[in-house]
C-alpha cells in the first residue's frame, strides 16, 4: 500500500496541508510542536478512524475548531486505488467516506490500509501492563481479519452489560439473575473465539518476532512470546478447542455470579490475559535492560509488518514516530536496514535529520520541513 496524496484540514496546528509523499522514505523534522507528528497522526485515522495517540477527538481538532478532515488517495500492491475521508464534527458521529461507501462505521476502514506504527509511547508494550500488550495484539489482529475485530466488539458490549447489571446488585438493587444469564452466553462464546484466535496468532507470529529479534540483537539473546489466557489452564492452551473453552468460561461465571454481585464486575475473561514477553527465559517486563526493551520493542513491530504482509498479502505503511532520538547509532542503523529490506512506504519524524542521513543511502527519499503546521 503506497499513499499517494494526504490533506489534512484543522488537525492540532494544521490548518490546510496537502502532501503528496513518495513511495520510500518520507522524512518529516523540525522543532518538538511544529506539526510534525500530526501528519503520522492524520495516517493514522486514515486506517483506524482515530489518531494513534490515546486522545479524544476534539483534541486532535485544531485550537478554536469544533472539526477536523483528513482524506487520503492511495494504491495497493496491485495498483488498485483506494480512497478514505474521515470528518469529525462537534461531537457528532464521525462521518467516514471509502473506496467502499459512505457513512461507514469505524470497523469498516481498519485494515483496508494495513499500518505499522511506532512511537515512544508504545514502550510501554514491554515495560507496561498487561492492558498494554493486550491492546497490541487487539489492534494487530484487528487488521488481520474482520471477524477477530467483529467479536472483540461483541465481547465489549456484552462486558459493559454485565458491569453495568453487577455493579446495580452491588449498589443494592434487587437483581434477577435472568438478567445476567442472556449476556454470559454472549460474553463465554466471544470470549472462547478471541481466546483460541489470539492462541493461533501466538503460535504463527513467533518465527517472525524471534527472527527480527535475532537481526536487532545479534543473535546473542533468545527471546519468547508466550499467550496465558485468563482463567484457563495455561498448560493446555495448545490443545484447547473452541467449545471447551465456551463451556469452561459458561461455568465459571454461574459459580462466580455471587463474587461478581458483591465486587459489581465481570472477574474472568480475555480482557485480563497476558502475554508474556521473555528474554533469555526470563520475563522481559521484570529483568530486560533499557537496551533489550527497545530492541524487544522493534522486534514486534516488524514482526507485525511482517506477519500483516503475509496474512494481508499486502505491504503495510511503517510509521516511526520520534524513535530515533532515542535510539544509538546502531539500533537506528539496524531500524534503516530493516525499511530498505522491506521495502515500504515509510513516514519518519524526528528533530533532526542528521539523526539517520548517513543510514538512508540507497533509498528514495524526501525530507520535509515543518513549522507551525506548514510543510516545505
């Protein structure tokens, strides 16, 4: 996928920008607040509807606007064009606009235009809770396949019912359990097809990771992945099927249901897994060096490019977000190495361009200057 024209109307000091990016490298720099990663910003709700920085939208809207636009054409790796418009208005239901059709839901654009993105924030993956992993393979597997997103979306809902009906028996109110019954057949047969598709996805996704992380590091360090899914004996997970995982979480929750009623929440299910990220056998989040943790974190995200070219059999945008200020000549050098090898559209920020320009030989490049959301 190659993008091959972005506007952006009204994104944070943005007030009307139009890019036309090449199909390597597209290097964006200037000083912190200048705009510069408003434009991975505005990519980014082109493929999720949303920016990938955990903000609301108004936000996201220029200071003194209530809206924001941002629209992209772009090709695929067949030269089919594809085109999204995505219009935040005051509050209102975001009006989205595709190739596909108009006034689409959120759902219907998420791997239309297959991305990889990468920012400091994104640490967190490693160092953070188990949430934060969760949401990496929530979004990856989003992109990967509509069902996996259907069902995610069907476990939330039926997760917020639940909450909603425990936590009025926690307050007092005399709740029937027939109210609650309804939502745990919802809840244990969405939770039992996340559960077995994050299992396969596990199982498919190492090679990649192990491999990428073999190439950042050297090959000196063995690293792991592993899915340890809530409530679930972790030492069957490779043999678990899709109905016995439905009827193990349809059990629990009827034993559960008067812990649930005093505590007022659902207490099992997907929405509290780990994956465990280990280096040398050991857990990554407790033992890994400062070092190891940025090379664990470029390890998944190519991995990720990787695994979504395969599934998606087409090459997703790589966007790095302000990465190489905090990386050393070598991981930069390695990161550089890893866009010329795979060869895709890729949008960069940083301060300074000086950062990678002795890396990017051989790749076709632009570079654009940003200042107060103006682009030469």
């Amino acid at each position: 996928m190659k993008i091959t024209k972005l506007n952006i109307i009204n994104i944070r000091n943005h007030c009307s920008t139009e890019i036309e990016p090449v199909p390597g490298l597209n290097i964006f720099y200037g000083l912190n607040g200048s705009g510069k990663t408003s434009v991975i910003e505005s990519v980014s709700i082109c493929g999720f509807s949303k920016s990938f920085m955990p903000c609301p939208d108004q936000a996201v809207a220029r200071q003194g606007e209530d809206s924001y636009t941002v629209s992209c054409k772009a090709v695929n790796d067949y030269d089919i064009p594809y085109f999204v418009a995505v219009n935040y208005s005051g509050g209102r239901k975001k009006r989205i606009n595709s190739t596909f059709g108009d006034n689409l839901n959120p759902k219907d654009i998420i791997g239309e235009m297959p991305m990889v993105i990468l920012s400091p924030d994104y640490k967190m993956i490693t160092f953070g809770a188990p949430s934060d992993r969760r949401e990496f393979l929530d979004r990856l597997l989003s992109q990967a396949g509509r069902k996996y997103l259907d069902e995610l979306i069907k476990l939330r809902k039926a997760l917020k019912q639940r909450n909603n009906l425990l936590a009025r028996a926690k307050s007092g109110f005399d709740l029937d359990y027939s109210m609650v019954e309804p939502w745990n057949e919802v809840f244990a047969n969405a939770a039992a097809e996340i559960i077995i598709r994050r299992r396969n996805f596990i199982r498919e996704f190492i090679p990649y990771f192990c491999n990428t992380y073999d190439f950042i590091a050297g090959g000196n360090e063995t690293v792991g992945i592993k899915y340890l899914p809530d409530s679930l004996p972790h030492q069957e997970i490779d043999n678990l099927e899709l109905k016995s995982v439905e009827e193990s979480y349809s059990k629990q929750l009827k034993a559960r249901i008067r812990e649930e009623y005093a505590r007022g929440l659902t207490t099992i299910g997907p929405q509290k897994d780990e994956i465990l990220i280990t280096v040398n056998g050991r857990p990554a989040k407790d033992s890994a060096s400062q070092g190891q943790h940025k090379s664990l974190l470029i390890s998944l995200k190519f991995a990720e490019f990787d695994y979504l070219k395969t599934i998606k059999n087409e090459t997703p945008l790589i966007l790095l977000d302000d990465i190489f200020a905090e990386l050393d000549g070598e991981r930069a050098a390695k990161v550089i190495q890893l866009i010329k090898n795979h060869r895709a559209q890729t949008f960069i920020t940083l301060t300074d361009k000086g950062l990678i320009e002795s890396f990017i030989g051989g790749l076709e490049s632009r570079s654009y200057y940003v200042s107060c959301g103006r682009i030469e």
